[in-house]
C-alpha cells in the first residue's frame, strides 16, 4: 500500500462526509508482471501522466477518470501523443468495460 497525495469524500444524506486518505497498491505475484495502482491522481493531466510514466518506467498505462469532471479535459489520445516516441502502451477504458480482458 502506497500513499496517494490527495483527499477523499463521499455523500451521505446531501451531506459531503470525508472518507478518509487516498492509497496506492503494488501488487505483485510470482509469475506475473507487477502492477502499480497510483491512487486517485485525479488532476494529473496527460502531459505530467507521462512524464510520470516514464520517470516510473513502465511498460502499460491505463488512464482513468478522464472525463468524469469538467476540469478533467485530458483524454487517453492525448497521452498517446505526450508518450510518442517511447514503447509505452496506453490502454484505454471504455465505460463499463475493461482495457484487455
């Protein structure tokens, strides 16, 4: 378990409750590739997400939560273009399904 630099709340009643501090999770087992869970970066956007990337040196990324927000104007293309160049693979999410099941 990481930490992840940011806050949490959730609603219950109308009322906004905070929920407590963010986490990140390494997981790793024997035969696998190890994966990193960032945490709920929310507001990183995708010129930082990949120089993230690449300081991290990772092989996949999965961008996340991008649209959710109107702050949140990046989108997976857009990593794409901040990762051109590298042999990252960027695996992008459509609603309700997953990158590679």
């Amino acid at each position: 378990m990481t930490n992840a630099v940011h806050s949490r709340n959730d609603t219950d009643g109308g009322q906004i409750v905070y929920s407590g501090g963010a986490a990140g999770f390494v997981l790793r087992q024997d035969g696998m590739s190890t994966t990193y869970y960032s945490g709920d970066h929310y507001t990183i956007g995708p010129d930082t997400a990949a120089i993230a990337a690449k300081w991290l040196g990772v092989r996949q990324v999965v961008p996340m939560h991008w649209g959710t927000f109107p702050l949140l104007t990046g989108t997976p293309r857009m990593l794409k273009e901040h990762l051109k160049g590298t042999n990252i693979e960027v695996l992008e999410l459509e609603p309700g399904g997953c990158a590679q099941c």
